[in-house]
C-alpha cells in the first residue's frame, strides 16, 4: 500500500463546500491584499493564542525577520539560536545584519537547551572580561537605531583555537546578544520557564519560532510571562491564554480548567493561575513575540506562504504593522524602512476556513501518535518521541529516531515500499556551508550532530486511516539492514 507522508487533497475534500464559498467570497470581493479577511484572521487567531495582537505578515520566515528588525536588532548583534532547525531561524538573523549564535538541544525533545544557552552566555562573559571588548545590550532599543541599521553581513578572520568568542575577541569586533529564538519543532514547546528566566537575567529579548507549533501548550509557572524587561512590554493577562485543545496523555495538568466562552476552537478567558496551578499557555505567547507559519504543509496552512507574529506588546504591534508595509504611516509616509510583507486577503480566507477545524485535527494527530507509540513499542533500535509532562504535543511531525547508524537505510526501504518519510534535518546549521566563517567546527554541538544522524519523521496527518498506518508500522518492524 502506498502511503504518502502527507495529504493535503484530503484534507480539501473534507471541507470542499466550505473552502470553495471562502475563495469565491474573496474573489466577488474584490478586495486581495490585506483588508478585511486579514482583520478577520488576526482577530480569530489573536483569540485562538490568547493575546492581545496578532498581525499577519506574507510569511513564518518574514515573520522572524519583522521582529528582530522592531527589536532593533542588526549589525553588531548576536542572537541565540538551536543549530537543529530549519534554516530560516538563523538565515533571519544574518539578514538583519546580526550573527547567529549557534546552541545545542535537549535530546529528550530536539528543542534549545537552557543549559548550552547558559554555557555560550558563560563563554561570552568570559570573552569580554578577557579583551574587553564585550558589551551585552542592557535595556531598550530604539526604533531610530532600527530604522538606520542595514542588512550587512559582518566579517569575520579564520578560526582560532580559542573557541567563537574569543576569535571575535582577536579581531577586536564587538558583539551585544540580543536576544534568544527558541524553536518549538515538531509541535512541542521548549522550555520555556528556563530561557524565560535566562533572558530575564540577562536581559534579552525572546522570539519564539512557533511555526510548528500552533496550538501546542505549556503549563508555565507564569512569573516570567507577565513581566517584560526588554522593550518596556505590557504585563500579559493570565486571562487571554487558553487550554489546550484536547486533554490526552501528552497534556499538562490544567484541563480542569473550563472555558468561558462557548465557541470551543477560541478557547480563552481562564482564571488567574495560582501557585497550585501552572498556567496552560499556547506557543508564541510567552516571549516578547511569537512567530507562526502558515506554509502550506504545516498544522494550519495556507494554499501559498503566509505568517503570522503575535505579542501582548502593544508598541512593538504598532512597529510590526508599520513595517509590513514598507514602514508608512499613513499610507505614503514612511516612519522607517520596511517591507512588503503584505498577507493576501484569499490566504486569509482559507486559514481562517481552516481554523475551526484546528482543534479537530490537532485532536487526530494525537490519536494517530499514540497509535504509533503502541505499535512501535519494543521494536529494536526504535525511540519514539518524547513528551515532556508540562507540555502538549500537536505534532506537526511524528519523528521517531533510529539507532546504529541504520537511518537511511531504513529511509530507504521505506520509499522502496512507496511509504513516504523526511529527515528533519539532515545537516545541523552550524556545520552549513555558509556559516562556516563563524568558525563552528564538527563536534561542537554534539545532540544536534546525533540528531540530524538519528531522526526520520513519519507519515503523519489527521485523515490518515489506520490501514495506512499499520503498513508503516509493519514495514518498520520487518525492517532489516
């Protein structure tokens, strides 16, 4: 049996009368770029997350890209980022002018590891302490400095054998971290209350990349997501977020919690949390901004690119919305250099088409897991994902890892099967080619290195029929190299 590792045309078919009526209510509009189908999406999403801002952009990589630039980030900046991502985390960084600065993970959940960010911090103070060189950005940027900065790339000398800060430290070139992006991958959040309380102590701001993770959740301790240092942020209310869509063996704790509002897919308006009780918060609220893709393959997708950034943040929205259209306000004066990052009234259309439905699939994707786990269980050489007990899982990826060094050739005798699989990813971003004047070498990351030998993501979508997944299963368990 054929089994592809996605199927958006049965997706489709599931909402054929509904989908068609959005796209030709766009259509008989005449309204494509932005208007109200953008308003529309934004509030619903807004409501879905919990926040109080949501500002769609033309896509998840635009919406990194945004915000770093209202961050005031750029040149002579470095922001640290997970090496086991897609290439977009970091790609944003240098096209803003910065460097990337390259972590490693939690094996457990492929996600950025407080304790490697903790140690790069440590080696940076180290740095500058020893040339006096360092200075790590304190307090709030300025929206002029942002304005004035370009999306030069710095240059850097060879490698020395004193390790990245300190080669920076040689060429008397002065970095400020900035800021954290945390990648929430395969639907699973990071952790966040760690990097939260790191960035605190350091005062740096906090991107989350949630553009695998829509609706995914995390019981936080709250303490940090109330309080923005940097910036100047509004205190978030604990009232705006939201519990997770369906309570499973992946959930945290807080689905006692009962919803005020009777829509069930805009699930907000909770109690305070106490100390008794973790908040369950949606991915992308934590931090100063959250970023979300709309990619077409992703949870909730477009039929094209499309993105989205949210924040509790009032003054950052307000730069958001002024740089996604070239940074003019109003129409034709132009505060700041932007871009066109204009969101398609017909994406809006069909994301919010889609979006009532979240829940429902994110509820199947779940099912479909636990399936898995049960049927890969006590296969040898196979290690299915983990699920960290504070968070839910939504995944956007089921990716199990494969031990002895047997991944691609069980990749291969898969595709032989007609079974479509994907490594995410292949190669670690600090052994890219094009990030190798930053002086990473082989063995410098060495979960990300094991992981990106290790992982293979499996057909995994919500109309997926459990004859479909047996032949998976099976052709796994009679696997031999």
């Amino acid at each position: 049996m054929k089994v592809p590792i996605l199927d958006l045309v049965r997706q489709y078919q599931s909402i054929k009368p509904e989908m068609d009526a959005a796209i030709l209510r766009v259509v008989a509009s005449g309204r494509f770029i932005l208007g109200p189908e953008v308003e529309a999406l934004e509030q619903e999403v807004a409501a879905f997350c919990g926040v109080k801002h949501a500002i769609a952009v033309a896509s998840g990589t635009d919406a990194l890209l945004l915000s770093l630039r209202v961050l005031g980030i750029g040149p002579g900046d470095a922001v640290l980022v997970p090496s086991f991502t897609f290439f977009a985390t970091a790609g944003i960084v240098h096209n803003v002018g910065a460097t990337p600065v390259f972590c490693d993970i939690d094996p457990k959940t492929f996600n950025l590891d407080p304790a490697s960010v903790r140690r790069i911090l440590a080696e940076h103070n180290g740095a500058g302490r020893a040339c006096g060189t360092w200075h790590v950005a304190r307090g709030k940027a300025e929206e002029g400095a942002a304005a004035s900065r370009t999306a030069s790339s710095t240059r850097h000398t060879p490698q020395t054998k004193s390790g990245f800060f300190h080669r920076l430290c040689a060429t008397r070139h002065r970095l400020q971290i900035k800021a954290i992006i945390p990648v929430h991958l395969y639907g699973q959040m990071a952790d966040m209350d760690e990097l939260m309380e790191i960035a605190a102590e350091h005062k740096l701001a906090v991107v989350e990349d949630a553009a695998q993770a829509i609706g995914a959740q995390y019981s936080s301790r709250a303490e940090h997501v109330a309080r923005s240092p940097w910036p100047g942020g509004n205190a978030r209310s604990s009232a705006e977020n939201a519990i997770p869509p369906q309570a499973t063996s992946h959930a945290p704790h807080a689905s006692s919690l009962e919803p005020r509002t009777p829509n069930p897919e805009l699930r907000t308006g909770f109690p305070q949390a106490t100390r008794h009780m973790p908040q369950a918060i949606k991915a992308g609220t934590i931090g100063h901004l959250g970023c979300f893709s709309f990619f077409p393959t992703k949870n909730l997708g477009a039929y094209g690119d499309a993105g989205m950034i949210v924040t509790n943040d009032d003054a950052l929205a307000e730069r958001v919305r002024i740089l996604r259209v070239h940074g003019s306000k109003p129409k034709y004066y132009h505060k700041l250099i932007g871009y066109n990052s204009r969101l398609d009234a017909l994406q809006a259309a069909i994301l919010r088409t889609k979006l009532p439905h979240l829940s429902r699939w994110t509820a199947a994707r779940q099912r479909i897991a636990d399936r898995y786990d049960r049927l890969l269980s006590g296969i040898d050489g196979i290690e299915t994902p983990y699920r960290a007990p504070d968070r839910t899982h939504i995944f956007h990826q089921y990716t199990i890892r494969v031990a002895g060094g047997r991944r691609d050739a069980l990749q291969k005798s898969l595709k032989e099967k007609e079974i479509g699989t994907e490594v995410y990813y292949p190669l670690p971003l600090h052994l890219q080619e094009c990030f190798q004047n930053l002086g990473t070498r082989q063995g410098s990351l060495p979960e990300s290195e094991r992981a990106s030998h290790d992982v293979l993501s499996l057909p995994m979508f919500p109309e997926m029929k459990d004859e479909e997944q047996d032949t998976v299963v099976e052709a796994i368990r009679t696997f031999k190299q």
